[in-house]
C-alpha cells in the first residue's frame, strides 16, 4: 500500500512542476508580451488543480505512511520553486526504495 501512495505523490509532484514551469515559461510570456491573458487563466487553473492534488498526496502520504512532518514541509516548499519537484522527486525515490 505504501508504494501506491509514493507513486501518486511522484507522478503529481512531477505533474505540478511541468505545470509551473509551463505557466512561467510560457503563458507568463505570452500575457505579457503578446497580450494574450487567457494563457495564464487556461494554464493557471491547470496548474492550480494539479497543485491542490499535489498537496493532498502530501496529506495522504503524510497520513498512511507517517512522514516525519519536515518532509512533507519540504515536499510542500518546493512546489514554490521552478524546478524544485524534480530534485524532491529524488528524495521520493530514494526512500521508496527504503520501504521496498
């Protein structure tokens, strides 16, 4: 059960790090630069359901497997920074194959 709940929290954290950096990279852009705000309303709400599910897998992961609470902070904090889900994404990896 444990590595169900691992795998969910990888693919949405990958998930909501791929949205950020779509939101920043190009919809930013595009609103800005060629006036074009509904890139940031289409992908910015896209982005917004993946990072709610993203923080609800934290809660889940938190709950089941009983996560130190630094990890699910840190898990939490680098949602906040373009590229941070990737790097986190390690640290998943890593103790999932603790568990195994």
């Amino acid at each position: 059960m444990n590595k169900k709940e691992l795998k969910f929290l990888h693919i949405t954290g990958i998930l909501d790090g791929i949205s950020l950096l779509l939101l920043l990279s190009i919809a930013m852009p595009l609103k800005y630069f060629a006036d074009l705000p509904i890139a940031v309303q289409i992908t910015g709400s896209i982005h917004g359901a993946i990072f709610v599910t993203y923080l609800l897998s934290i809660l889940i992961v938190q709950l089941r497997i009983r996560w130190a609470f630094k990890y699910s902070f840190m898990a939490g904090v680098v949602a906040f920074i373009p590229f941070g889900n990737f790097v986190f994404d390690r640290f998943i990896k890593k103790y999932d194959a603790k568990l195994a």
